[in-house]
C-alpha cells in the first residue's frame, strides 16, 4: 500500500487538500478527510452536517465533508489522468475511488435513519480489507487483473506526490512583518543591556495591527503571557494579576489553541490550519520606555 499524507494538487484550475490517500495494488483509492468533531456530530434527513457548539450547546451548520471529497476526487480523476498508468490487454487502467471522512472516536454522533452516513467513520473503526469486501473488490478475475507490481505502486505514488503543488502565502503580508527594505528604515535602539534590541512598533507590526491588550486590573499596557493551570493568561507588570485570554477562528465548532515558541505565542486552528502570530512576550521586564 502506498500512503500519501497532505497532499495538496491544483490540477485544470482545481485544487484539492487530501488528508490522506491510500493507494492499494489493486489500485483502490481510499480518499480520506479528517475532522475534529470531538464535541458532537449530527446528520440529518437531507444528508446536512451540524457540528455541535459546547459554549452555545447548540448545533450549528458547516459545510458537507462528504461533498468536499467528492470534489477532491475530481481532482485526483484528473491527477491520475496525466499519470502514465499500466494497462491490461490494451485498456489503461484506473484506480477505484472510496471516499471516508473520519472523526475521533471520542465524538458523539447522530445519524440519520434516511441518509446514508456509512462513509462517516470513527478513525479506529475503518478497515480497508472489510470495506473492499463489503463492496466486492476482491472478488473475481476481475479485481485479481487489476493487481499492479509494488514497484509499480511506488512509481504511481511518486509521480502523484510529484504534482504536489504548495500553498503560495506571504507570510510578510499575512503576519504584518515588514520586508527587508521596509525594516531598513526602522530604526534600532541601542541599549546598555542587549545592543540588539528593536523598537517597540516594530514588534507589534508582527501582531498585523491589533491593539496590545490592556489588563482589566491596573490598566496597564505592559503585559507578560504565562502559562496557567489549564491554559496561558496575562500577567499585568503593575499588579501581577492574571487575565484570561479569548480568541476563535470564528468558525462554529472549531477551536483555536496557543502554542508557544520561545517569546513568542501563535494562535492555530488544526480545522482551518491556520497559524498566526499571537503575542510576544518582552525580552526583559516592562518598564515605562523599555523597548521590546
């Protein structure tokens, strides 16, 4: 079998983000989308996802995880159509589509009676040897004429992992940081204890424009983040007080976390796949005029 994680094609003026591809010798093509729905899932009657919202206790509406792999199957169609794939008596082969979207096996669903949500699976209950004989692909001359070499399998993969087509971010705009010829015309501080320290606007350019947060207790500006109990929080430099800290993707059902890397803190969505700059703490403890 050859696994394929991540693999992100732009093919005919289509993308497609495939969370995984499982690719047999027999070339069944198992297309697999990954969602955080520990919280709760709900399908209705018209094949409608509904996420569940813990802070609202209600569901909310999202888009269908089932159509969006079907159009990443589209996609593939035509990744494996400029592929030079082997052929039998003459007829080129092509692999064999099953689509699966797969939530954590902690999550809570409800299915519909009408609808069918047998491509909906808890992660650690798919198997691919049940699900091809569920659907008869072992079976008959067929299915055993299909099979291809392992070499073959890991030129197929390679050649499809080869139309991989990276995501082109500007990290410079997207983040707010300036370019090397703007930075030039920023100034620097030279200060007795680090000659390597930059102005305080420059740092906050990394936080694209957001105001710094204010503490609720003493008003004060010059804030540290610390980790916590269960998660991090401000600290005023004046009164030492803890402020909780509220961000979202502003997706319902999804959940951003912090994650730290030195002094500075990112906010990342895994649903969305986001990560942007938080906060950065200062190098050395605020005072009125300490540069960052």
């Amino acid at each position: 079998m050859a696994i394929i994680h991540d693999l992100r094609l732009d093919v005919n003026g289509r993308m497609a983000q495939i969370d995984h591809l499982l690719l047999r010798r027999a070339l069944n093509a198992f297309v697999l989308e990954t969602k955080h729905f520990t919280a709760g899932l709900k399908i209705t009657d018209e094949g409608e996802f509904l996420s569940w919202n813990p802070p609202t206790k209600t569901y909310e509406g999202m888009p269908s995880p089932l159509a969006q792999n079907e159009r990443h199957v589209a996609v593939l169609g035509d990744a494996f159509e400029q592929i030079d794939m082997p052929t039998r008596l003459g007829v080129r082969l092509t692999p064999v589509f099953l689509t699966y979207v797969l939530v954590s096996p902690r999550a809570r669903i409800e299915r519909s009676e009408q609808f069918n949500t047998s491509h909906v699976l808890k992660a650690d209950m798919l198997s691919v040897e049940d699900e091809l004989n569920k659907r008869g692909l072992f079976k008959g001359l067929g299915g055993i004429s299909r099979f291809v070499a392992s070499p073959t399998l890991r030129e197929i993969g390679r050649r499809l992992v080869a139309m991989y087509t990276p995501a082109t971010i500007n990290y410079a705009a997207r983040f707010g940081i300036a370019t090397a010829q703007e930075s030039r015309k920023v100034s620097t501080v030279s200060d007795t204890r680090s000659p390597h320290l930059t102005s305080a606007p420059t740092l906050r350019s990394a936080i694209r424009g957001k105001p710094r947060p204010i503490s609720r207790h003493c008003g004060s500006e010059h804030l540290t983040l610390r980790p916590g109990r269960f998660s991090f929080h401000f600290v005023g430099a004046a009164c030492n007080k803890p402020m909780p800290i509220e961000i979202g993707c502003g997706k319902p059902g999804q959940l951003e976390r912090i994650r730290q890397d030195g002094r500075t803190f990112y906010r990342e969505c895994p649903a969305c796949r986001t990560r942007t700059v938080f906060f950065v703490n200062p190098s050395v403890p605020l005072e009125t005029g300490t540069t960052f």
